[in-house]
C-alpha cells in the first residue's frame, strides 16, 4: 500500500499546527530535528518539520494532504476533549467501532469457508480494501468514520442558520441551491419524443389530456389541483397529491420541467420580487434572448375541448378511410401537434377558437403575467404546461406536465411565511417550529401531511439537502476554527498555501459548475431551435375540423390536406 508519504505528513504538521485544546504536541530535539535516521554504518540524518513537509506545501497535492490531515486532527482533538459526555460519545463510537471489526472478521471467516481458502488470507484480502495493515488500523478506520460523522453532524447543528443563508465561511443553501417547492400533474402520451410535428396518440390519451384540463378549470365544489393530481397523475407522485418535493439546480430533473421553469422566472414572471432577483438563477444572456424571442407559448382552452370531440374519429362522415388512414391526419393527433407537442413551456388560455373564452373559476388575471387570463390552481397559482419525457418505452416516459410552482426560490415571503421558515428543519409541536400568533405555518414539512412521521420525513428531506449542498463543508469548518484562532498556524506561508488552496479550489468548482449549467442551456436550445425547424412540416389544423366533411375541398386532390393515394 502506498501510505508513506500521506503518513510523513500527518506527522510533520502536528509542529506546524496548533490546536487550541491540543496537549500532545509532537516533540523535537535540541537541533530541531523531528525524526533521526541511522545509515549502515551509523551515521545518524536528522530531519526538521521543514524538510520533511516543505515539498508538500509547494503543490496542490501536498497541500490538499496537507488540508485532510488538519481535518484529521480537528476531529480527533474535537472527540479527544475531557468532558464528561465527549469522553461517553468516544467509548460509544469505540464500541460500535469493535463491532465492526468483529463483522469484519465474521466476513473473512465466511469467505474463508465457501472458497476453501485460508482465513488470514481472506482477512488481509479485506484489511486491503479497507486500505489498513491491520485489525488495530481497521478498528481505527471505523472509529475515525464514526467521529467524523458526528464532529460534523455537531458543527451542521451548531451553524444551521449559517448554512441556509450563508455567512463569511461559506455560501448559502437558499441562495446558493435556489429551492423551489413544486407539484405537477403527469399525462402519459404514446407519442415518441423525437416526433417533433407528427406525435400520434391514442384515443383515451386525447380524452385523458381534455379531463384533466376540464377539472382544472373548472375546480366543481372547489376540487384542488392535489385532488386532481391524487386521481390522474400517472407517476408515483399522485400519492402525494402530486408533490414533486424540493427542485433545486442539483436536481436532474428533465430540462423541459426544470429549464422551463427557470425560463418562465427569467423571462416572462413579472413579479417585482422574481425580476429583483432572477440573475440568481444564472440564465446564460443567450438563453435570455432566445426565450425572450421565442415568446411564452399558450394553449387556448378550445384546443383540450376539441382533443376530446375528435378523441375516436378515424374515418370520414361516410365511414370512409382518408388519406389511406394515415394516423398522422387524424383530428386528435393534429390538434395535439399544433399544441401540444411543444417542448417549451406554455400557458393555458380561456380562449375559444370559435370566439369568446370559457368562463370557468381556474382562469384568473394573473399580476405576474401583466394581467393576463390564464388557468390556474385553486390558490391563484399559475399552472405550467410542456411536453417531456426521457428514455422510452418501460425504462421511461413521454407525456404533458401540468405544473405548479408552489414555492419560489426568489420570493423571501409568500403567506407571511419567509423562505427560512419555509425550509425548516423543525416538526409542528416543538419549539423552534415557525409559528404566528401560536398557529403553525404551513411550511414544506407540513404541506399536505399531517402526521408526525411524515413531518419527521419531510424534516429529514430539508435537513440533508441543506447539509449536503455544500461540498466543501470541511473548508467551512477549517475556515471558521482559522478565524476564531482555535487553529493557528505556526507557518504563516503554510496558512497562506492552505487558505488559498481552499479558494482556488472553491472557485474551480464554481466554474465547471457555471460551465456545465451552460452547457446544459445551450443543449435544451438547440433541441428547442431543431423543434422549430421540424414544426414547420405541421399538419394544418384546419385538415383536424375538415377530415369528417371534407370542407373547402381540402382532402379532395389538390387541397391542403390531401395526400397522395
């Protein structure tokens, strides 16, 4: 195993660093030499901490060492401290750290047993893996494990409103993650993703897409979209009343859903919040401008009316076949690609194609849109419509999201509730758990639950996406301990290499991160601009209102829609 020089340089720092609790300091003799070494003939090498460790501060590798074996030590000295309960948490952690080697040997006894092979064989085979040399490194590997977990579970605990909204030593979750809470309603539709004008589905596709819109709009006896949802989504979230959870810029959800939603914020929401702070979504200026021409599209209400009136029609008024019963001339499947098949994200409007709009309670004014009419959920919410889908067939899916952005990541209040106290991490009944006037607040942990488990699972959900966003946790930890002089650096070029490589490294990160999110833009476009291109072979929708009659002489030879025989 190659360990040398790693353990060369965990001995070295111990001189070179100083922590505020440490009484162990490594020793050097009066020369100031740390280790001496005998040559065959007895001469004796003395090494300072210089020499053994300088080459190490010279390049980022020594130094990112150098970085984990200070960290190394912060959480031994913070497990090493006198107190009556550390001391109890260490026995506890050296005890569950016994228990895992013993399941250790029990692996290799078993190895041992089904592969005829010698037991101290097996038990170094797995000592390797671990990559220690023997039972008393392995016992310390998981005892190391363990107090790691549990310094920075401490540090989380005791920093938590600093990793929400950020602070000296590190970024924000709210900031940083932008959270948005979101629900949506999924229709499943059989039509490929890559039929960008001539997408067919079926008969009860078309009627299924016309009833979920129908009970939207309508909301009869004050139906909410979770209701909706509950009954017709076709995902594992219609348990949830169609809760899709937390959406942040690290969740992989497909661009249309997530882009589009980000697209809707930076370009067309009107809010005077979200415009104040949409740059934090980070939309590339060529995306702005791409959006910005290609418009927020809409899908007036007629066109669900109309997939349901033309849901089973195949053949003409007569019975006849049209167009030798190309399915790509069927009504419902040219309504669906002139308003349907759209991979960017649309608004529903109450628009009748044959005059006047439908006058149902899910269409509202909405100020975000500069007043205009769109469907809505049951609280005002715009809802989002776009065609999306990944992979195909059982390993996948293609359909239409219906979507409700229920809480914004660039609005600080909605309801009275802040979006710190929307993201708490406390369950009802206790404490800290945001309330007003003794009344708790809906917050994500009680958003359509209402039993303790579930708010234990929801506060769960929060807690690990706050205390995983930041990848360099230990950084911050290091920082702030610099900071407070609880750790102090002997050298001060050390402490210059250290606290630089830390944010050189930060910034890299930063940007691959701002690299790849462009990436990811301009892919999404190029699909978008490569849609436009396809949509310009459509099927006109005049041919969905002629194919029974055949009126205007479209389907006769030499109309619009005739195909030839």
């Amino acid at each position: 195993m190659n360990r040398t020089k790693f353990a060369i340089a965990s001995f070295a720092l111990a001189t070179l660093v100083t922590l505020s609790a440490c009484s162990n300091p490594v020793t050097e003799n009066g020369d100031g030499y740390l280790i001496t070494m005998k040559d065959k003939d007895g001469n004796s090498t003395g090494y300072t901490a210089d020499q053994l460790f300088g080459n190490y501060r010279e390049n980022e590798f020594g130094v990112s060492k150098f970085v984990e074996s200070v960290t190394e030590l912060v959480i031994r000295n913070q497990i090493n401290q006198e107190d009556a309960e550390t001391q109890a948490l260490k026995a506890e952690i050296l005890r569950k750290a016994d228990i895992s080697v013993d399941g250790v040997k029990e692996t290799a006894r078993n190895n041992a047993s089904t592969n005829g092979t010698n037991y101290n064989d097996e038990l170094n085979t797995l000592l390797e893996s671990y990559n220690v040399e023997d039972l008393e490194e392995l016992k310390d590997y998981f005892a190391y494990r363990t107090m790691k977990q549990e310094v920075e579970d401490r540090y989380f605990d005791d920093n938590l409103s600093s990793f929400v909204l950020g602070d000296d030593f590190g970024p924000g979750y709210l900031n940083e993650r932008l959270p948005y809470h979101v629900k949506h309603i999924l229709v499943k539709v059989s039509a490929a993703g890559a039929d960008l004008y001539n997408g067919r589905i079926t008969e009860a596709e078309a009627k299924k897409l016309y009833a979920v819109a129908n009970r939207l709009a309508v909301q009869r006896n004050g139906e909410t979209f979770g209701e909706v949802a509950r009954e017709m989504s076709e995902d594992g979230s219609k348990e949830q009343f169609g809760d899709l959870g937390i959406m942040s810029k690290a969740t992989s959800f497909v661009n249309e859903f997530k882009l589009g939603i980000y697209a809707y914020d930076s370009v067309f929401n009107q809010n005077e919040e979200v415009v104040e702070k949409r740059d934090h979504l980070n939309v590339p200026e060529t995306a702005l401008d791409y959006f910005d021409e290609l418009g927020l599209a809409t899908i007036p209400f007629h066109a669900f009316v109309s997939l349901d009136q033309y849901a089973n029609v195949t053949k003409d008024i007569n019975g006849n076949p049209v167009n030798n019963n190309d399915s790509l001339y069927y009504p419902r499947n040219i309504i669906f690609n002139e308003y349907f098949n759209r991979h960017n994200i649309a608004v529903v409007t109450p628009e009748s194609l044959g005059g006047g709009n439908f006058n149902y309670d899910g269409f509202r004014n909405v100020p975000e849109l500069n007043n205009q009419t769109v469907l809505t959920d049951e609280n005002g919410k715009v809802i989002l419509v776009v065609r999306a889908g990944t992979g195909s067939g059982d390993s996948g899916y293609q359909g239409i999201h219906f979507i409700v952005v229920e809480r914004s990541a660039l609005v600080d209040v909605q309801d009275g509730v802040s979006l710190e106290e929307y993201y708490t991490t406390e369950i009802p009944g206790t404490p800290n758990y945001p309330t007003n006037n003794g009344e708790d607040l809906v917050t994500f942990v009680n958003y359509n639950v209402s039993t303790t488990a579930n708010y234990k699972t929801r506060a769960e959900t929060v807690t690990n996406e706050i205390r995983n966003f930041d990848r360099f946790f230990n950084f911050r930890m290091l920082e702030q301990l610099i900071a407070e002089q609880a750790l102090t650096f002997v050298d001060a070029d050390l402490e210059s290499a250290v606290l630089n490589y830390m944010d050189v490294t930060r910034r890299s990160a930063t940007f691959d991160q701002n690299l790849q999110e462009i990436n990811t833009w301009n892919t999404y476009i190029e699909f978008l601009q490569y849609q436009a291109f396809q949509r310009e072979r459509l099927v006109d929708t005049g041919c969905a209102y002629a194919y029974q009659t055949n009126e205007g002489g479209l389907y006769t030879q030499g109309g619009a829609c005739y195909v030839q025989q």
